[in-house]
C-alpha cells in the first residue's frame, strides 16, 4: 500500500475507531484474535469489516558462532468485504505495510476494550447488585 | 665290595655304586616326563591360537556390530530427511483459504511426524538444538492456530487461519530444512568413513 493510500484510507480507519469507542459499531468476537462487523440493509448483508491480530516470528542470525534467533511482532490484518459477491476490497496486513501498524492497533484495542466492556455488562447482568 | 660283609648289603652297594642312568626306571620316568613336557607345550600352542582366534573373531564381530550401526544410522538418517522433505512441501504450499479444522488436522500430522523422526537424534549434540528450535516452533505454531478457534455459531473469515499460522509455518520450514541439512551433512560423512 502506497502512503498515498494509506493516507486515504486513514481518515476512515480513525473513523471506525471512533464509532468504535461509542459503540456505535458493535463488534463480533468470532474468535479469539479476530473481530467482525456487519453492516446489513433492509436485512441483507451488504459490506463487513474484519480485524484480526496474528504474531509473526522473525528468525535472524546473531553471534559468533552465529544462531538463529527469533524474534516476535505483532501484526494485524483488516479486510472490507462487500456481499453478496463476497469481494475483497480493502486488505490491509501490517506485515507488508508496517507503516499501518500503529493505526490498526488503535482500531484493535479499542475493539478489544469494548469487547471486555460487553463481557463486564453481561456478567452485570446475570448478576445484578 | 668286601667279601666279609652279609649279600644283601653287598647288594645295596653294588645298587648305589651303580650309575642312575643304568636303571630303566630313570628312562621311564624321564620318558613320561618329557612326553607330558610335549603334550603341555601343544597344549599351551593350541590354547594360545585358540585366544588369538577368538579375539580376532571378537574384533570382527565388534567391526560388523559397528559397521551395522552405521549402517543403521545413515538409513534412519536418509529415510528421515525424505520425510523432512515431505513435511517442508506441505508447510511450503499452505494454502491461503485453509479452514481452522484442516489447519489442526495438518498441525497434528506435521507434529507426530516431526516428534517421531527427530526422536532418534535428540540425544545427539550436532542435531538437538535444531530439533529444539523446531519443537519450540511447532508450539508457537499451535498457540498461533490456538488464537483463530472459531467461536461457536460465527463464520470464519476467509485467510483468518492463513493469516494466524503463515509466519510460524514459515519459521517452521526454515528450521526443517536446516535439520535436513545437517542431516545430509551427517550422511555424507558416514558414506566417507
């Protein structure tokens, strides 16, 4: 992804993360590392937002003799598709454009924070005061 | 001799007066002596050739034995590295619309086999710290597909466990194939001995 790209997709980005954080999109835990959301009209799915976290190892060799050493990063993955065609399109993998990493973070904790915030309310709710 | 002495003394005298080598009991004895003189002397030839040749045949057996072992070890070696080469091709061609369920079945198969052909060698200095970098990598490898387990009811999102298991299972070949290097190293040195 180009910065010219990355540029015009930021303000979107920081758009979600927002909406995110006032829970104005309700994010789906359909794993333990990966996110949805699902925009649907009139009760047909028409685009979703996905996020997912991986860790990538990086082997490098260091010493004398040299040894092969890994090292973790990580990495996050966020796709747009559109339905019904089921298309991809927008695919960001930090690990080709490292320079998204900070945004998609953002975008991931705040998902994560609302998640465990959804997770407390339940609980609130099953056990109320 | 005197004449006035009593015969039987007379004929002690004449006895010891007689040289010892006169007396055909000197001759038996001497006879029966050197013969078991003889007879001691093959024996110990015998019995030392008999030790000889059992140590030889010892060394022999133990040349075979050793020669066996070699043997063994470069056919483990050689039919472990052509299923190092299997298992590398698999984790090479992942294919990126792999579904969590195929991915575990994979995971466990490429586990097994790993665990069960690198068993041979963990005791030996050269290899065991590649097989440990690679049962490390095998965990990190289960802990990654750990994070993709899809939520009951939810739909998995196509390359979601692609995404979560690429980097481990490329770590994972590169430290296959670095086993199957030195394995190779290790088979050529046995063919040159």
């Amino acid at each position: 992804m180009s910065p010219t790209e990355l540029a015009a997709i930021k303000p979107y980005i920081d758009r979600i993360t927002a909406e995110t954080r006032t829970e104005q999109l309700i994010w789906t835990k359909i794993n333990p590392t990966t996110f949805t959301w699902k925009k649907t009209t009139q009760g047909n799915l028409e685009a979703q937002l996905s996020i997912q976290k991986t860790s990538i190892q990086t082997v490098a060799l260091q010493g004398n003799p040299p040894r092969p050493v890994t090292q973790t990063i990580d990495n996050y993955i966020f796709q747009a598709i559109e339905f019904p065609a089921a298309s991809i399109r927008v695919n960001i993998n930090t690990q080709l454009d490292p320079e998204a990493r900070p945004l998609l973070k953002e975008l991931f904790d705040a998902i994560s924070v609302g998640a465990d915030r959804e997770a407390i309310n339940f609980l609130k709710r099953i056990f109320p005061d | 001799m005197t004449p006035d002495q009593p015969e039987p003394l007379q004929q002690i005298e004449q006895a010891l007066r007689t040289p010892y080598w006169h007396h055909a009991d000197f001759w038996i004895n001497a006879a029966i002596g050197a013969a078991g003189a003889i007879i001691g002397a093959v024996g110990l030839y015998y019995a030392i050739k008999a030790f000889r040749a059992a140590r030889a045949a010892q060394r022999a057996a133990m040349d075979a034995k050793t020669a066996a072992d070699q043997a063994g070890r470069f056919m483990t070696m050689q039919t472990v590295a052509i299923e190092l080469m299997g298992i590398s091709q698999r984790l090479n061609n992942l294919d990126q619309k792999i579904r969590f369920r195929e991915a575990r079945f994979l995971l466990d198969e490429v586990t097994g086999k790993i665990h069960r052909f690198t068993a041979p060698f963990l005791n030996n200095p050269e290899l065991a710290p590649s097989i440990t970098r690679i049962h490390e990598t095998l965990i990190s490898t289960k802990n990654a597909l750990s994070g993709v387990i899809p939520s009951p009811g939810e739909e998995e999102v196509e390359g979601q466990t692609y995404n979560a298991i690429q980097g481990e299972t490329a770590t994972l070949n590169l430290y296959v194939n670095d086993l199957l290097g030195l394995l190779e190293v290790k088979s050529h040195q046995q063919l040159a001995i």
